[in-house]
C-alpha cells in the first residue's frame, strides 16, 4: 500500500544517508591531509550515494551482486538480507501514523528554515550593523553587506570579504545549501543529518578561505585580521545564504590560514576514484528483486485450531522463512482454550525432491511431554493433515495445510 511504499523508501534514504556520512566522518583525517577543497569536495558523496536507487538497474539474471557472490562459490539468495516489507493488511493505521509523524515533523524543519531565510532578506539591500555579509538567492544571488561595513573593516579586508563571496558565487554554495537544508528537514529525527550540515557549512568555510589565499598569498595576515574583526557578527544561517563570518569555530579557521594545504592532482584523483567506486558498491548492493529459486522462497502454512467437536478455535496464517526448513528450529504456539495448558510443535524438513515437509505435534506446556504422535505433510501430497492432543487434555486438534502461493 502506499504508505507502506512511502515508509520504506525513506527508510532506505535514511540508512544511505547515515552511511555516507559516517563514511565521511571516518575519512576526515585522510582527507584533511589534502586540503580544505578536496574535504569539502567530498561531501559529494551524500547525494551521489542517495540517488543509486534511481538509477537504471541491469537484468534480474545480471545484477553485479550477485553475479559477484555467485563467481566465490556463494548463493545471493543466501547470503544476502532481505528488506521486509508489510504485508498490505496488516498495521495500516500505525503505518499511517508514522509517515504522517515523519512528513509533519519535516514540515515543521522546512518552515523553520523558510522563517530564517525570511528574516534575512525582509532587511532589503543592505543588513543591519552587526550583521556578517552574505551572499543570499539562488538564480541571481547578491552580496548584501551590513550598514557598518566600510567602518569595521578596511579596504584590503573588504576586498578579501567579497572575494570569499565571489567563490561562494562560482561554486553556487547556495545551491548545495539548499540542498542540505531539504535534506535535514526529511531527515529532522536523524543527528548524523543535523552533524553532517554544520560539519559541511564549516567545510565550506574553510574551503573558500583557501581558494580566496590560493589566488592572493601574500594576503594571509590581512584575512586573519579580517576574520577576527568578524567574530561575534550576527551570522544566524539560512538556506539559501552563505555568510562570510559564521558560527563555525574561528580557532579551526586562523589554523587552517597557518597550515594551508592544497589539493593535489593525485589526491583529486583518489578522491573522484574512491567516490565511484562506494556508490557503485552501494548501487550493486541494491540488487533489484531477483527472483528467488523455489528452495529460498518462503512458505504459507494455515493452521486452524478446533475443540473436540469440530468448532474452529483459532486460524492464523503464518508465512515461514526458507530457513526455517533446513535449521531445524521448531515454531511454537499455544492454541486457546484447552483445559489442559498445552502448545503445538512444528518442524520444518526438505525432501530428497527439493519440497518442503512440516510435522506437527502436540505436547504438554508445563512437563513438556509429548502428547501425540508426530504428524508430517508434504508439499503437493495431501490437501491437510491433523494431529490431536489424547482426549484426557479435553483438548482438540490441529489442521494444517500448505497454501498455494
């Protein structure tokens, strides 16, 4: 159903979301190494990473996974995990109230957003006095300076503020801020997201201070000067505003100044390498629905409990998992309304001939005594079987069938 749709592709978005900045935060030292572009650059992999599932997938008999596991001598349906989906009767309600508990919570993270964006640009084309210049729109963005600007800093820092806005402009920032908002708003109940977008802003940061000293070196004295004169200006963020001072530590900036670092061609090379190769890896672990052969399918068995005179107790439907018919393990349940406490043992078995067969049997809950001999039905053999508990438990019986899927 379509909530049940919804739920699960944003469950997926949010566990690749979570990988590729866990991935990220584990390579932040290897990346530093290169420079504040190239850590800033990586950040790429959070869309590329969230946009595999829309990507054109081979064959079901070609999918790269599988073909993969099946070359070191592993079976795919084996090996790898199965995302369970719910069956469409089953929890309509509470899944209409999780998506909907997920979609306002996202509403409520945008239009906090929209009010912060707002409150920057209703101050017209140019801020108020204490507040940090800022490069603000997305198709025609504008720096928009404070009244106090020509007063705080001079001409040379001034020069090097809107230079660091001009990288900003080339590099549309403001488009990548705003898809950084609309993905914290999605995924509102998630910290990595919430870590991930200050993490990225101060990347940002700190990559356009090093553009901005690439060009002009000698400069370096002056940009400090210019970012302590900056520290404390009102710097509240927006969506679509990339602001000179910010609240991102000024300690990790001066000494970012101190030690630049600049990518090199090689480390732009590994890092568009390494990016590739983790998105086809999470793209080939996305293997679409293969069907499965017959042995890894799972299995629906009815079982209906009657008392002694026939009347039906209990009906559940239950759906087995393949493996319950090679591990052996038994499934248990207590059928209602027995004068003697008693529960139902199934087995599950495969024949020579690849068919499942299930066995029942009836035993005593407390002593854990059999009470009936066991009873075996086969795939494809008879339409059910039966097995009952002795009449001393003023029991009943249990019919059991295989329903055709």
């Amino acid at each position: 159903m379509a909530e049940g749709a919804w739920l699960s592709w944003l469950g997926q978005q949010a566990l690749l979301l979570s990988a590729a900045v866990l991935l990220l935060a584990l390579a932040r030292p290897l990346l530093k190494r290169q420079g504040a572009g190239l850590v800033y650059a990586a950040w790429l992999l959070v869309p590329a990473l969230l946009l595999t599932p829309l990507l054109p997938r081979p064959a079901p008999q070609q999918e790269p996974l599988p073909l993969v596991l099946g070359a070191a001598g592993l079976d795919a349906h084996a090996t790898l995990p199965t995302w369970s989906r719910p069956a469409p009767d089953q929890g309509s309600l509470w899944l209409m109230f999780w998506l909907m508990l997920w979609l306002a919570g996202a509403a409520l993270s945008l239009a906090l957003q929209l009010r912060h964006q707002w409150r920057l640009q209703r101050h017209g084309s140019r801020l108020p006095a204490g507040h940090s210049p800022a490069l603000i729109g997305l198709l025609r963005p504008r720096v928009q300076l404070p009244l106090d600007f020509e007063a705080r800093f001079g001409a040379t820092e001034r020069a090097l503020i809107l230079a660091h806005e001009d990288v900003h402009r080339s590099r549309h920032d403001n488009l990548w801020n705003l898809l950084a908002g609309l993905l914290v708003a999605l995924h509102w109940w998630n910290p990595l997201a919430h870590w991930a977008w200050r993490r990225m802003q101060t990347d940002q940061e700190l990559s356009c201070d090093a553009a901005v000293l690439a060009s002009r070196p000698g400069d370096r004295p002056v940009y400090a000067r210019a970012l302590l004169l900056a520290h404390g200006l009102d710097a509240r963020a927006a969506p679509l505003a990339s602001r000179w001072s910010s609240h991102h530590p000024l300690i990790e900036r001066i000494a970012m100044l101190n030690r630049p670092r600049s990518a090199t061609s090689r480390g732009r090379n590994v890092l568009a390498a390494s990016l590739l190769a983790l998105t086809g890896l999470v793209y080939a672990a996305q293997a679409a629905d293969v069907p499965a052969p017959r042995e890894y399918q799972a299995v629906t068995v009815d079982l209906q409990w009657q008392d002694a005179a026939g009347r039906t107790q209990g009906h559940w439907p239950v759906t087995l998992p393949w493996h319950f018919f090679v591990t052996n393990q038994p499934f248990v349940f207590s059928p209602p309304s027995t004068a003697q406490p008693l529960e139902v043992v199934l087995r599950g078995s495969q024949l020579p001939d690849g068919r499942r067969q299930l066995t029942a049997a009836v035993r005593d809950r407390k002593t854990q005594d059999t009470l009936s001999a066991e009873q075996a039905l086969a795939e494809g053999a008879a339409a059910s079987a039966e097995v009952a508990a002795p009449a001393q438990a003023g029991s009943g019986r249990l019919v059991f069938k295989f329903l055709q899927p």
